[in-house]
C-alpha cells in the first residue's frame, strides 16, 4: 500500500466503503438481456445520477492516477462514457477504439473471436505517440475478450499498456485471466 492510499482517518475509510456499497445498490440489473441467461448490469442508473456519477469519477482517478498514463484509450461504446472525463482528470488524451467503419480517417484493425463470429476493432493511425503510456478504460470487465483486444490494437499502433481500469468486474467470469498478470486491472466495482 502506498502512502497515498492510507486513510487520513476512519470516517473517511467508512465514507468510502459505504459510497462503494450505494454505487453496486445503483447499477441496474436486467435479467434475460441482451438475451436469456444474461443479467445485464446497466449503468445508466449511476451515471443519471449527478452525486453518483461524479463519487464513481473521482473513485476510479483514485485507483488509476498511480499508472501515469498519457494516452487514455476507451472502448466504443460505454468505454467512452468513463474513459473520456477520466483522461480530462488524469491529464491525459482520450483515445476512442471503435467498431469497425466508424471513424473518419486511416485506421487500424484488428479481429477477435466472438461467441459466435468475428468482431472488428479500430484506431486512428497516429492517434497513439509512439511508447506512450497507454490506459484502457471500460464500463465492464466481463470474459475479458473486448479488453484483451483492446491492448493488441494499442500495441499495434505503438503504444505501451500500464494498465485496465473497468466500473465493474464480473469476478466469477475470470476475465481478468485473459490480460496479461503483470499489468495492474483495477475495478471499482466487484459482483
Ligand atoms: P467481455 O469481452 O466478455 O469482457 O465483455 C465486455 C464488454 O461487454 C463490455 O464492453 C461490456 O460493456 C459488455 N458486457 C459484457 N457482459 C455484460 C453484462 N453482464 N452487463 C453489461 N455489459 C456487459
């Protein structure tokens, strides 16, 4: 433990806690969506939420500002909704990685397996400075498949992967096996 990380004083900590425990009370569950078996963790209930939206941004820059990361890459498209005011905090830039065909000018590609099918991502070419220290942010860490694929697209555009940052991590999911254990995956929110 740093010693940034100690709490000055017990209310504090039990602030924390409590704040932590009222935002996993927020996030919606959807059972049977977007199809059966699936409980859909919605965020919208937390982001409407101007007191909850802003703890769950200044509780994420919290775990994150120990990675230092120049370049903050978000996931389309909830990815964008934390990555975005994270790099504003963070003093870094905000990257989007996209489904295929959606930006504008010379991309990179890259595929992944889905369940069923393939799935493309994309980055502007040169949106990433060569060895920048690189942040990927998303909504959710659920198998760990659209961040693992997030980190070759950054890797491929030349940029250097300190680290995950997710809201929520489906612990019993394991997604975090899929990225590499020497990289630090900090979430928020554990269900
Ligand atoms: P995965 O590639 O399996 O880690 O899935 C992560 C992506 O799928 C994230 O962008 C999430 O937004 C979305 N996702 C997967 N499972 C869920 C879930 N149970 N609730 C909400 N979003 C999910």
């Amino acid at each position: 433990m740093t010693a940034s990380a100690i709490p000055s004083s017990l209310p504090e900590l039990q602030t924390k806690t409590e704040l932590i425990q009222e935002l996993s009370v927020a996030v919606r569950n959807i059972p049977d969506y977007p199809k059966p078996g699936i409980l859909f963790k919605d965020i919208t209930t937390v982001i409407g939420d101007a007191r909850l939206f802003k703890a769950t941004l200044d509780l994420m820059t919290e775990q994150l500002k120990h990675l230092a990361p120049v370049i903050v890459v978000g996931i389309e498209a909830r990815g964008f909704i934390f990555g975005a005011p994270l790099a504003e905090r963070l003093n870094a830039g905000f990257v989007p990685i996209r489904k295929k065909g959606k930006l504008p000018g010379k991309t990179i590609s890259y595929n992944y397996a889905l369940e069923y099918g393939v799935d493309t991502i994309q980055i502007h070419e040169g949106a990433i400075p060569s060895g920048a220290r690189v942040l990927i942010v998303d909504d959710l860490l659920a198998t760990g498949g659209t961040a693992a694929a997030a980190a070759e697209l950054v890797q491929q555009a030349g940029g250097v992967v300190v680290g995950y940052g997710f809201m929520i991590e489906l612990d019993f999911l394991e997604g975090r096996k899929m990225l590499p254990s020497n990289i630090p995956v900090e979430s928020l929110l554990h269900y």
